[in-house]
C-alpha cells in the first residue's frame, strides 16, 4: 500500500495531470490565434467585411476551422511532448522540480499557496 501512496508516485501523477491540462489550454489557444490571424469573421470592427484586411469567412466556418486547427496542432504537439519531453523529465525529474521550488519560494509564491491553504482547510 505504501508504494501507491509514496511522495514520488503522488507528484507524477499531479505532474502528469496539471502538466498535460496546462498544454492543452496553450496549445488550445495558440491554435485560436493561429485561425484568427489569417482569418476573420463579418463584424462591426471591420464594417462587416468592407474594410477587412484579412480573408472573410462565416462564423460557422471560422468555429469549424478553430476545431480542425486545434485538433491538429493539439496531435502534434502532444506526440512530441509524449516521445521527446517526457524522457527528459523522468531522467532529470528531480532537479527540475527542486529548481522549481527554489524559485517559488524566492519569489513567494509558495508561501502565499501555504497561507491559501491554511486558510482553506480552517473553513
């Protein structure tokens, strides 16, 4: 029972959850900003296409566009954090994350999460 509960298995999977939902919101809204510097939609801003300086689609096919991107890019960068970043981070694990902390607590920012969570658990 211990080995499942240990601190190392713990922060792997804590690391391993918040890291790929944190690339996936960048990666997410990268792929939004990639749709939207070569395309626009009809809109106020731009006189509804009078005076667009980039290629007009419908909204609909600005949303459709936005999934296929975001699928796309999401596959590739994901295929490359799986085979290339997670090897690196399981040989050197240990001194990033102490790295990591160090600067946390330079900055204060890991104080700041203690006090929180004082707080929180008094409630």
């Amino acid at each position: 029972m211990k080995k499942y509960l240990s601190k190392e298995v713990l922060l792997n999977y804590l690391y391993s959850i918040l890291s790929g939902r944190l690339l996936g919101f960048v990666v997410g809204t990268w792929a939004s900003t990639v749709v939207s510097h070569f395309f626009e939609t009809k809109s106020l801003k731009n006189l509804w296409g009078l005076k667009a300086k980039k290629t007009i689609i419908s909204k609909s096919a600005f949303a459709e566009l936005e999934w296929i991107v975001s699928i796309l890019i999401g596959f590739i960068v994901f295929e490359i954090f799986e085979k290339v970043l997670k090897e690196k981070f399981q040989t050197h694990g240990s001194v990033y994350y102490r790295n990591t902390l160090t600067f946390l607590e330079e900055k204060g920012i890991l104080q700041k999460v203690r006090d929180v969570k004082k707080k929180i658990l008094k409630k």
